[in-house]
C-alpha cells in the first residue's frame, strides 16, 4: 500500500504546491514553512490543509524536513519532477543572454580561448561553474600540414585545422629526410588533405590517395608519416571556470556536500565519462543529485547539451551547481549556448 502511495500520479493541487514549493525554496534557500507558504502565493486554502498537502509530498519523497520544527525542502526527486513537467516550456531569445556574445567568440581566432570564453561567460551569467568538454581533432577540418625535419629520420608533424586546433607530433622513420624533402611532402599533404576531417582522412582519404600513386612514388613515405602521426587517439580537454562561485552558496559549505563536488571536479576522467554518456543525445540534459554518478554525488546538479561541427555531436557544454540552482535560467541558457557554439564550430570548419 506505502509502495502504491509512492507511484501515484500527484494531483494538480499538489503538483501546484510542489513547483511553488520548489521555486520559494531555490529563491530564498530557506526551508517553506505552510503559513507564510499559504500567505505569499495566494493559495485558497488552509495552513492546515497546506501542512496536509507537504505531508503527503514528504511521504512521497518529494519533500523532506530538515527539522521537526522547520518547513519542507525538495528532495532530488522533488527537483526532478519540477524540472520535467513543472518548468514548462521556454524560448531562446538572443535578447535574454545577451553576456553570451558570439561576435566576442567568433573575433576567437584560437579555439581553446574561445572554449575558455564560453565556460567564463556561462559562469559570469549563471552565477555557478560552466564547463565545457571540447572536442576530438577527429571532427576538425585540416588546412595545412607541415614537417619539420629534427634530424636522424625524426621529425615535427604539424598539423592546423579550419577551427584552430594545432596538433603536433614527433614521428620517427627509418630513412633519413632532409629539409627539401620533407618541403615537399608538407606541399603535397597540404594539397590532398585539405578540406578533410581527420576522421575521413584516418578513415578513407589515406587509403585513396595510396592507391592512386605508384607504389614507389616517394609520396607513399608522406603517407606513412601522417598514418605514424594520427595513429593515437586524442583526448578531450575540460574547461572549468567558476568553482569559487559555488563556494559562495551557503549550503555547499555543508561538508556533506562540499567533498562530493570537489571530488567530481577533481576526477576529470569520471567527470569526461559523465559528460560522454549525453554527448549524443539532443536537447537539454539534467542530472540532479544521486542521477550524476549513482549516488556519490549530493547536492549537486549537472545541466548540460551536446554541441555540434555539423551534424555530428563532438562535445558538451554545461553549468554544474547546486540541485537548488535555478533551472529556469540554467537550462535554458545552457540550450543556447550549445547552439551558439554548435553554429561557430561548423562555420569554423568550412
């Protein structure tokens, strides 16, 4: 019967009380006591039958008491019904968001500062911590390849992508090159790979350009030498901007809470792997409390929306604060800016 109780379906007065109930609580912090509750929203109805209606809330875990003697506060689960069918929809108006400034990003011609832009001006808005996982090289389009010759058959492999992505690789064969040599093939790889994403070009694009040549044209060791150099996959990188301000929010010197965000921000490679598992879903994800990393996680929320080169998902952009964030604001920008990200990159890569 308990078990019944906890899977029904609220009713509208009740699922009125818990979005107010939410919304005062993310507002003011404090837990919402029934008389003032019933007093400052204007509900037609009793202290008594408020105290009632929180009752029933706290039995079905959407609330919880602190105290004995003091008001309710929303539980995760509180927080995840008031976010999937209390928040309602929104409109992405460019007017709304205006600290996010693509003409300030797009001047950018680096793209880790413009990443380093995007997490700052998510963090000055939001008033908790942006984050941003970037994406693989794969995704990039390649604009110039160079060779540098080191000496006994080593060399620097250069290569710059259309979104500013430099990569550099020390790569090794067994005939020595001088510097004419190594002109020539960074003329010709430049020439053929251009255009190309490194995707296609591991993928295909070598493998063509093989075929095409004489097996001893000396352009099968360049290909070879850029096959040594994409051999490895890239890593992602996080960008983290605004940890002091959750440092701010009175709750999160709570001991409880505080160790548990610092060691997700700490572990990058958990925190990377969380971010993975919404990079190819579309829309806005949201991640509150215990649903970050099955339970090691409190007090927390996670609002996060893959980015896009193109069709293809290649990152995540997001804002990590306390579960009493203010997802009407959050969530919302954290769409927007995805898509102005997604919109830069891919004009970016033509």
């Amino acid at each position: 019967m308990e078990q019944d109780q906890q899977q029904r379906n609220l009713t509208e007065r009740e699922s009125a009380v818990l979005g107010a109930l939410v919304f005062e609580y993310i507002a003011t912090g404090k837990p919402v006591g029934s008389r003032s509750f019933v007093q400052k929203y204007s509900f037609n109805i009793s202290p008594a039958t408020m105290r009632n209606i929180m009752f029933d809330l706290e039995a079905l875990n959407y609330l919880a008491q602190p105290h004995t003697s003091a008001g309710r506060v929303p539980t995760d689960k509180g927080y995840r019904y008031y976010v999937d069918r209390l928040l309602g929809s929104y409109e992405l108006k460019q007017a709304d968001f205006s600290g996010i400034k693509s003409d300030v990003l797009t001047r950018e011609i680096e793209l880790n500062k413009m990443f380093a832009s995007v997490t700052r001006m998510l963090s000055d808005i939001s008033k908790y911590a942006g984050i941003i996982l970037t994406p693989k090289p794969d995704f990039t389009v390649v604009k110039h390849v160079e060779l540098v010759p080191l000496g006994q058959g080593n060399m620097l492999f250069i290569l710059v992508t259309r979104t500013g992505i430099v990569l550099n690789k020390r790569v090794s064969v067994s005939q020595v090159l001088n510097q004419d040599e190594l002109h020539r093939f960074s003329k010709y790889l430049t020439s053929e790979l251009n255009g190309y994403s490194i995707f296609a070009i591991k993928d295909s694009v070598l493998n063509e350009l093989r075929a095409k040549l004489n097996p001893n044209n000396e352009m099968q060791l360049a290909i070879d030498i850029v096959e040594l150099a994409l051999v490895e996959d890239e890593s992602q990188d996080l960008y983290i901007e605004g940890i002091e301000n959750i440092l701010k929010i009175p709750e999160m010197i709570d001991e409880a809470l505080l160790l548990p965000f610092l060691h997700l921000i700490e572990d990058r490679k958990n925190l990377i792997f969380i971010l993975k598992r919404n990079m190819r879903s579309d829309g806005v994800s949201t991640l509150i409390g215990e649903e970050i990393d099955e339970g090691s996680i409190n007090g927390c929320s996670l609002v996060t929306t893959a980015y896009k080169i193109g069709n293809n998902h290649v990152g995540v952009v997001g804002i990590i604060g306390p579960t009493r964030m203010n997802y009407k604001t959050v969530v919302p920008l954290v769409d927007y800016t995805g898509k102005v990200v997604s919109e830069l990159l891919t004009k970016m890569s033509k």
